[in-house]
C-alpha cells in the first residue's frame, strides 16, 4: 500500500470518528450518556485487554518450553497492543475496532489474514519463494529457449 493512501485512511478514522460520536449524541443518547460510553467502553476494553494479554503471554511461554516457535501468539501480541491503542483514543469507531481486534474470536480471521496477504508476500520477497514453496525449481527462470521433445518431429540419420 502506498505511504499516502495509508495516511488518508489514517485520517479517515478520526473523521469517521468524530461524525459517529456527533450523530449518536444528537439523535439517540444525550450527550453525557455519550460520553460517559465513551469512557465506559475505554475502561472495559482495556481490561479485556489486559486479560487476553497474559493467556497470550502464558500461550507464548508455553509454545516456546515445548521447543516451537509462538509465531501465531507474537502475531496476538501484536495485535493486542493495536487493540489497546484504538480502545485508548476516544470514539465509538476506534472502540469497535479496538474490540474487534481484543475477543480471540474476532482476532483469529483478522490474524490469519495479516498473515496470507502481508506476512507471507513479505517474507516470499525476502526468501525468493521458499516461504509458500513457490520456488523456481524447473532450470533457469526467464529462459526463452524452448526444446520440442516429441520423437517424431526429429529425424535420425544413420552413419552406417
């Protein structure tokens, strides 16, 4: 993704944000109600993060004693600090997407997708294909030289 359409959805956000909250506080809740929900959801999302957080932490210790390596629970971690950052800004917006990205349930399909179309072209880029196995293993890539191995199309001549 281009550097400057990643900084106008960084700031489609806070728009989107900012209208959300102005809506909900003048045609469904008073304004103190909007606030107050605002906190309200800032402080449970945080300690539902703060929760996922160690049973992601004691997954993590656990996979690395048994010898493997914890990709899918630093790809959690990850997340869960991405988690943390939309519940602490303040809005109806970033709160749900902060959610989103805290229930293990939510996170799973959004973790599995990082890791099909940014961590594995990422890593295919940098290990020339070995990560998928889409290595080139049929001669030299690029030739344009092509042999026709049918045996009838060649003519054999004896020397006798």
């Amino acid at each position: 993704m281009k550097p400057r359409y990643l900084i106008a959805l960084l700031l489609l956000i806070p728009l989107a944000d900012s209208l959300a909250l102005v809506a909900f506080a003048q045609f469904v809740l008073d304004w103190r109600l909007v606030v107050a929900l605002v906190v309200l959801t800032g402080l449970v999302g945080m300690l539902l993060v703060r929760a996922e957080g160690r049973h992601t932490l004691r997954r993590f210790e656990r996979r690395v004693s048994m010898g493997e390596i914890p990709t899918n629970e630093v790809m959690d971690g990850g997340l869960l600090v991405a988690a943390g950052a939309f519940l602490l800004t303040p809005g109806l917006v970033t709160d749900g997407i902060g959610f989103l990205l805290a229930i293990p349930v939510t996170r799973y399909p959004v973790r599995e997708v990082l890791k099909r179309y940014v961590v594995q072209p990422y890593l295919d880029k940098r290990a020339d294909g070995f990560v998928s196995g889409t290595v080139w293993t049929g001669g030299f890539p690029g030739g344009d030289e092509t042999y026709d191995m049918d045996p009838e199309s060649y003519r054999f001549e004896d020397d006798s």
